[in-house]
C-alpha cells in the first residue's frame, strides 16, 4: 500500500468537509474492497475517511411502508435484523449470501453500492424494490443511482446516507455464484408489489438493469413458466473466464424462472 | 486497543494492518497470513467479538477495540473446547490454516451454539485449507460445539 493518512471522521459534516479540502481523500466504509484494492496500489489517495465514528450510521428502522438502512448497516447487520428478516426476508437472504462470514461483519450497504461491482448483490435488490437511496445531496431511485461498471452518480464529495426499501408483497433472489468470491455470476431479484412486478439483474451486464420482458409476461401470469421460454440478446452481456455472454444470457432466465418458483412455491 | 485481555499501546503507520501489528510488533505469530488478499480465512482474529480477516482491516481502525487471538484462547490450565477438539479429531495437518478456522469456528458457535454439518461448511466459505479436505475440520467444530455448550 502506498502511504495515506488515517483520519476518523466525527460526521457526515465533518466527512464531507475533509472531502471538499482535499480532493484525493477517500471514504472508509468496511474496507472489504477499498483495503484490497490499496494493497494492489491500484489506487493512491492521500486520506482515508474512516465512517465508523459517525453516530447511527448503522441503523434500521420502519419508515411509513419502508425499511429505511442506513449506510454503514453491515450485510450481517442486514441479515440478521429482525425487521429486515420480517417485512423484507429476500433482502436478509440476498445479504446473508455475500461472500463469506467475515466479509459481511465488515462490509457494508454503502460501500457496496457506492462501488457499483458488476456482480455485486445489492444493486439487484434496490432496482427490484424499487429502492431509493439517500445521499448528501439527493435522493434517487435505485435506478437512476447505477450508471455503469462502478459508476454511479455519486460526486467526489458526496455521501451515501441511507437506502430506503418499500416492503414488497413478495420477493425472492436466486444466484449463480461464484464459487470462490460467492460474486454473481448472474443474480435475479424477482420483486412484486402494488405497483407491479419489476426483474433486476445483476452480474450479467457491465451494471444491473430490469429485463423488462419478464416483468410484462410475470405481471400478466406470475409462474415460472410465463418466462422459461423467453430469450435475451446476448450483444451486452459480460464474458470473462467464468461464463460466456451465451451462458450468462442463458443463466438470466433460470436464475428467474428460480426465484420466481422460491415466491410461487 | 486490548489483545487477548491486555491493554496494549503502540505507535503505527496510518497504513498499517492488523496482521502486521499483532505479528510485527506485538510477536503474536499464531495469526498467519496465507493470502494477503481476504480469500483464505488464515488471518482471522475477532474484533470487539466477531470474527474479521485481519489482513484486511487497518490497525488504526480498531483503535480501542477488544482483540481476540488465537493466543489468547487458552487459559494457563487448558485448551479453549475447541483447540482440544481440533487435537482430538485430527482437524489439523500442517496447521497453517488452524488458527483462522478456531477462531472462525468459534464464532459460528457463538451464534449458533448448534450447527448442522451443512451451516458448519457453509460458515467456512472464508477459511481455506489445502491439506485436510474439511472432513475432520467439521468434526472437529462439532466436538468443539459440544465442549463449548458443556462448559
Ligand atoms: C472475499 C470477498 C468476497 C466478496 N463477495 C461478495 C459477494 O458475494 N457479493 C457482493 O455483493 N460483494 C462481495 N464482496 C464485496 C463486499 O460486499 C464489500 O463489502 C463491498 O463491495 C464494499 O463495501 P465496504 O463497506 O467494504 O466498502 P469499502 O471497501 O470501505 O469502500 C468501497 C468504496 O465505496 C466508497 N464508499 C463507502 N461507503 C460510502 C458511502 N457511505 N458513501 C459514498 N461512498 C462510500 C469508498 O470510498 C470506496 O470507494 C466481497 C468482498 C470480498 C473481499
Ligand atoms: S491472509 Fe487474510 S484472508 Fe488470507
Ligand atoms: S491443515 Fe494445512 S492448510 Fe489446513
């Protein structure tokens, strides 16, 4: 790792002060990426703005029809809440399935998706929930949040405070994981509500997107088999040494069609 | 910070790691590093009572933190349960793995004093071993289980 300087910060406040003096000072959320990357010398900032400090920045709370996470809430923090458990189960599931024990009593819900990883969990979730996702500056849906392979909108000085999750009539996640890093190699989060069914897809593409298609045969027969036969073009599908684009477009539908069975029963 | 029950004191680069701080200045050697690159579970130490790969978490981070080594399992009479069930069940060959899969084990058994075999492997995904292919390893927490919960 190169040098950098290590400063705990008090508050959000006090973060986004330090971020708007010094442009190369970055956020310290788990570490669970940002450490490892360091450690490549992939990166060189000079500070590191460690969040733990900040009080309630781990909270879980009820918010009108909502589950309101804070940003520094860990996936076990997730997993094992009870609300979460209770209104959202998929959710609890979907952290609970990251990477191993360890990996999820330090990583958290900010810093996954402030990274945007293509084959991160989370961003499945939040586009599915139709989540929106707070910040120092704004408030977004989940889907205008993701832009691409680890961009978001986020600006270089801003934080992500909090998401909040609209509790779904049912949901359910299926993955294919990866099995050293337990990544997706292809995740669905199958969520339906009031408003409808919505389909986000993670790991498949350079950023999680709704295969629209499956929402509007779902939406008019909820049953695995209104999209078993359903195909997706394969032009922007992620290949590398885990899966090609073909098997990856493939792994969408039975990664659906499995979620949508784990609702249906 | 506390390691192993003791107020400890020391003087350290901003970017150095927990690993090198227990190893390098404090000589506690039981923490291995297999790795470097939070994959293998050989450096796993538990922080304020979970378990964390200690590669990856800065020093400065648990900066008056309660650390748990697995130096600081045994008491000056016995083996902690489950180093005795690792000795007994032959869950160890070379041993550079063995500290990070106590110390992982032990806390699965904290918060699930009963595990299936299935949550056992499951809770391992972090701790690699190259030598024992998990057999004796699984028995070994489940006797390690069992001593803990009668203890
Ligand atoms: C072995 C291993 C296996 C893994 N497996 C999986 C897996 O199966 N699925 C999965 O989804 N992920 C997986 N991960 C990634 C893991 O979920 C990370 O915890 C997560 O991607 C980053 O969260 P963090 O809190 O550690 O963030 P950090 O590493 O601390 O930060 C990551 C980035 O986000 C920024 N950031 C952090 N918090 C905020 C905030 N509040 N506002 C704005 N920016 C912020 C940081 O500046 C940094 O750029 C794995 C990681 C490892 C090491
Ligand atoms: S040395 Fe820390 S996980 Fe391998
Ligand atoms: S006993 Fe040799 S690596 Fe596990």
């Amino acid at each position: 790792m190169y040098d950098f300087q290590y400063t705990k910060v008090q508050s959000i406040d006090d973060a986004v002060h330090h971020m708007q003096q010094d442009e190369e000072a970055v956020l310290l959320a788990g570490g669970m990426t940002l450490l490892p990357a360091l450690k490549q010398r992939l990166a060189q900032p000079t500070q590191l703005l460690d969040l733990s400090g900040i009080e309630n920045f781990s909270s879980i709370s009820v918010d009108g029809d909502a589950i309101r996470i804070a940003a520094l809430t860990t996936h076990a923090g997730v997993a094992g809440s009870p609300l979460v458990q209770v209104h959202i189960p998929a959710l609890a599931a979907l952290a609970n399935s990251i990477g191993d024990p360890q990996v999820r009593n330090r990583g958290t819900l900010g810093g996954s998706i402030a990274n945007a990883d293509p084959a991160a969990d989370y961003p499945a979730a939040l586009v599915a929930l139709d989540a929106t996702v707070i910040t120092t500056k704004q408030t977004i849906a989940a889907e205008d949040f993701f832009v691409d392979l680890f961009e978001t909108v986020l600006e270089s000085d801003e934080i992500i405070t909090a998401v909040s999750f609209p509790k779904p009539r049912r949901a359910a996640y299926a993955k294919f994981a990866n099995p050293a890093s337990r990544y997706a190699v292809v995740g669905v989060f199958v969520a339906e509500s009031d408003a409808g069914c919505r389909v986000a897809v993670t790991g498949a593409q350079g950023s999680v997107f709704r295969w629209q298609e499956a929402e509007a045969a779902l939406s008019s027969e909820f049953d695995a088999k209104s999209i078993e036969s359903l195909t997706l073009p394969t032009d922007d599908m992620n290949e590398d040494l885990h899966a090609t684009a073909d098997y990856r477009a493939h792994l969408v539908v039975v990664m659906a069609c499995q979620a949508v069975r784990e609702i249906t029963g | 910070m506390t390691v192993n029950g003791k107020a400890v004191t020391a003087d350290v680069e901003d970017r150095t790691l927990l690993v090198q701080l227990l190893r390098e200045q404090l000589g506690l050697t039981g923490t291995h590093v297999g790795c470097d690159t939070s994959q293998c579970g050989a450096c796993v130490v538990h922080v304020n009572g979970a378990s964390v790969k200690s590669c990856s978490v800065l020093a400065a981070q648990c900066n008056n933190a309660k650390v748990l080594t697995i130096e600081g399992l045994a008491d000056s009479q016995a083996l902690h349960p489950m180093q005795q069930a690792f000795k007994d069940n032959h869950g160890l060959q070379c041993g550079f793995c063995t500290p990070g899969m106590i110390m992982s084990a032990i806390d699965l058994v904290q918060n699930n004093p009963d595990p299936t075999d299935a949550e056992i492997r499951d809770w391992l995904e972090g701790n690699i071993c190259r030598c024992t292919g998990y057999q004796n390893i699984v028995s070994s927490i489940q006797a390690g289980a069992r001593m803990m919960q009668s203890r």
